[in-house]
C-alpha cells in the first residue's frame, strides 16, 4: 500500500492531477466491483475519520499560511466564504432541483456539500505557477475559511425533523462561526506563549505539541458549541506565524501528517464508494457540476468582491480555482448518517462531480493563469530559520540556510548588522564548515548557525529575514520595517 501511495505522488507531480483522484482510485481498486472486492459501506465510521483527517490538513494548511502573504487578502476571504458559498449554494440547488429533480432538501444539501473548496487540490497544481500574492492569499485563505459555515449548513439541513428558517439558520452560522474564531485566537495565543516559554525536554516534542494544541483548539471549539474546524484552522495559523522553537521541524511534521491523513481519508472514500451504481448519477452530477463552475462560481466570486475592485483577470482565475477535494465528499456522508431520504443518491452525485470537475480544472489551472497573465515574477525567498533554546544558557540557535534567489547573497557578515548579542558563529558551504570573520561574503546555498541571547533572538530573526529580502541596504530603504513591527504576525 505504501507502495502503491508512493508511486500515486509521483504520478500526480508529473501529471498536474491531484493526488486525490489517485488516492480515490486506489480505494475504489480495492473496494467493491475492484480487484478485491472489499465490501465496506460504514458510513458513520469514514465520517468520524474523514473529520478527524480534515482536523489534521486544515491545522497543517494554517501551520503553512504565510500571514503576511493573506493579510491584505482577508476581506476577500472572508467574502468569498461567507457571501460567495450562500450565492454558491442558492444558484446550485436551484439547478439541482429543477434540472435534476431532486426535492428541495435534498438539493440544498448537494449545494452546501459542494460550495467547500479544497487547498490542497488547488495548490497541488498551481505549486510551479507563481501567481501574486494577493491571488494566492486569497484563495488559501478561502479554503481554510469555507469549511466552517459548509460544514454547519450541512449538519442542519441533515438534522431530523423540519428544517428551521433560513434567517434562524444565518444566526446560527454567524455564531458558531463567532465563537470558532475566537477559541481559535485564543487557543493560539496561549499555545503560541507556552512553547515560547516553556522549554521541552526533547526537541522531537515540539511538533508533537503544536498539533496537540491545534487539535485542543478544534476540541474546545466544539465543546462550546462554536466551528471546531474555524478554531484549529486560525489557532494553527498563529502558531505558523509565531516565533516558536524549531519551527521548520513543526511544519514537516505537520506536512507529513497531512499527506498521511489525506491518503487514509481518500482510500477509505473510494471504499465506500460503489461504482456500479455511479453510472444512473453520471450524468446529473455532470449538470449540477456544470451549473456550479460555470454559473454560481464566478458568480459567488464576482458578486463577494464586488466591493474590492480586483482586476476580472484574478476573478476569473478565483472561479476556475474553485476545485473540490476531499471535503465535499466527507460531507456527503452525513445525510448518509442521518439517513436522510436519498442520501446514497447525494453522496453518489458529489463523488463523480468531484472526480470529473477535478480532471476537468486541475490540469487547466495552470495553463489558465498563464493566458491570463498571473505570473508573478520571481521574488526574493523567504528564509525558513530553525529555532532550538539552550536552555541553561539563555539563548537560541538559529538555522538557516540562504535559498536560490535570497538577496543575503553576496552580503558580507558584517553588512548582516545583527543587534548586540548576536553573531554568525560558523557557516557551512560545499559540505565545509569555517568560522566567518566579518568580511566574508555569504553565498546562495551556504548554512548559517546565529547564536543569539533571549533579549534579541526575535529582533535577530527579524534582522536576517530582512536581508534575506531586502538585502545589504534593508532597513536604510525602509525594507524591514515590516519585521520590527511585527507586521509580519497575525
């Protein structure tokens, strides 16, 4: 199996598929009608794991959002996951309903599952398209953002009984999302200032805590009867965006647990999935699919930004870049659990419109941001810098190493004019490690070790962030303003 995961990765990088549809072939192989035939059809179980997965990619996609890379692009967020997944929804089950002919619950239920869009199919295939800032952040953002009121509007339509007033349902929303967002903050801050002061005895036990206090964020969240999966998203992105110790070890970690969780989840997907019964669904879902990318996208998109002029090129690439993953499919599970009537018709209908509109959009998002003319051009790369306190010495090792277009290239360590307390103790270049003296010029590749007391650690990081994008003249032009005031912080 392992293998076989394998084998699905590389194949999905070369192709521009997302690695998704391989992991749903894998488990639909195995499954019921594939080469074992394995008949598995708990519904309840692959909800409670797919959650606990969805747990675990969105901490890792908030450890891995740049704040100041969304900051400029949260309103847009915010829009797109509040008013732009209620156009969504509206305009996809009107479709359903009266080109489909499923009955008003049931195509509510099809446009709420499908308003959710995925990261980590959208990035899976734009990772070698660098688009602007303000595009990426914004549909990260979104991603992160859209599952909370997705999520509350599906476990209300699938609740037993008569289906509250859509203005009683809106407060509902508003207010677990209200109380989602501020366990997460909180959960965050507090998280963010225990491992910033708490010394662990291990250095393997950081990345092990930060995804505890993530998931404590979606627990507590929960627990007070707020968006769990809102509180781990905006708790994990705090955390990604603080100074903690070993900070790029917490984020592999958390890359490797997502890709772990997101392999799982859609093997078990494609179990559950019985493709026999697909084909009578074919072609409806192909319509709603139809009606959701053409119609309610762009205009959930055009309508939600509205009030933010952007330039139609970034729009049409936001509605393009509405693929579904994982999510809706998950989703899709709960009418199943609640045994809504025509719930295996439902889930049937989000599995082939994701598995079509995925081959459809994935490998064309690429090309259509290049005829749009997004690419952004090359900037300066940030400098992933490794934190680990001593402790009883009452200071910090950093590590970094200075990437391919870093402008630290060519600075000598001196212009580096790291604050008192400070200094660049030893610099590995070419599998050769010396002591710098202040004349020697750094180059692209090379691996610094900065020992820096308490009192400066923060402003020494903010220092060499600064160069690394700024280069030598950073801060007499006014380059690193945005580190010393922190800006670069949620």
């Amino acid at each position: 199996m392992l293998l076989i995961a394998v084998v699905a990765v590389r194949i999905s990088s070369r192709s521009g598929l997302p690695s998704l549809l391989l992991y749903l072939g894998i488990g639909i192989g195995i499954g019921q009608d594939g080469i074992f035939n394995v008949k598995f059809d708990n519904a309840e179980l692959t909800q409670v794991i797919g959650y606990a997965a969805l747990v675990v990619i969105l901490a890792e996609g908030g450890l891995g959002t740049k704040w100041k890379e969304v900051k400029q692009s949260l309103p847009a967020a915010v829009a797109l996951s509040t008013v732009g997944v209620g156009v969504s929804v509206g305009v996809t089950a009107t479709a359903a309903h009266y080109l489909v002919g499923l009955d008003w619950r049931q195509a509510l239920i099809v446009g709420a599952v499908v308003s959710s869009t995925d990261a980590a199919a959208v990035f899976s295939v734009l990772r070698r398209v660098p688009l602007p800032t303000r595009v990426t952040g914004a549909l990260e953002a979104e991603s992160g953002f859209n599952d909370a009121p997705v999520v509350i509007i599906v476990v209300a339509l699938s609740a037993s009984g008569h289906v509250e007033h859509w203005y009683v349902l809106v407060g509902e929303i508003a207010l677990e999302l209200a109380i989602g967002a501020c366990v997460g903050l909180v959960v965050g801050y507090l998280g963010a200032f225990g491992l910033r002061h708490v010394a662990l005895p291990a250095s393997g036990l950081y990345p092990i805590a930060v995804m505890a206090i993530a998931v404590s964020a979606y627990a507590v969240g929960a627990t007070a009867h707020g968006s769990g999966f809102l509180a781990v998203y905006l708790a994990s992105m705090i955390l990604g965006n603080s100074r903690l110790p070993h900070a790029p070890a917490n984020r592999g970690f958390a890359e490797g647990l997502g890709w772990i969780a997101q392999i799982g989840m859609f093997v078990l997907l494609g179990l559950l999935v019985t493709p026999h019964e697909l084909g009578d669904d074919f072609w409806p879902a192909v319509i709603v699919g139809l009606i959701l990318t053409a119609v309610a996208r762009p205009l959930s998109v055009f309508l939600s930004l509205l009030p933010f002029r952007l330039p139609w090129q970034e729009q049409a690439l936001m509605s393009w870049a509405g693929l579904r993953g994982a999510v809706p499919i998950i989703l899709a599970t709960i009418p199943m659990v609640s045994d809504i009537e025509g719930s295996r018709r439902i889930f049937n209908i989000v599995f082939v419109l994701v598995v079509v509109y995925t081959l459809v959009q994935g490998p064309t998002l690429p090309w259509l941001a290049k005829a749009l003319r997004l690419g952004a051009a090359s900037d300066a790369s940030d400098l992933g810098i490794e934190s680990a306190p001593l402790e009883r010495l009452r200071g910090h090792l950093l590590s970094l190493s200075i990437p391919a277009h870093s402008k630290m290239h060519g600075v000598e360590v001196s212009e580096l004019r790291l604050p008192a307390g400070a200094a660049v103790t030893l610099v590995v270049r070419d599998d050769r490690s010396f002591v710098p003296l202040p004349s020697t010029l750094l180059h692209r590749g090379d691996e610094l070790l900065v020992v820096a007391t308490d009192p400066v650690r923060d402003a020494a990081e903010r220092r060499l962030r600064a160069v690394g994008q700024g280069g030598k003249l950073a801060g007499w032009l006014g380059t690193d303003a945005r580190y010393d005031n922190g800006a670069d912080r949620p």
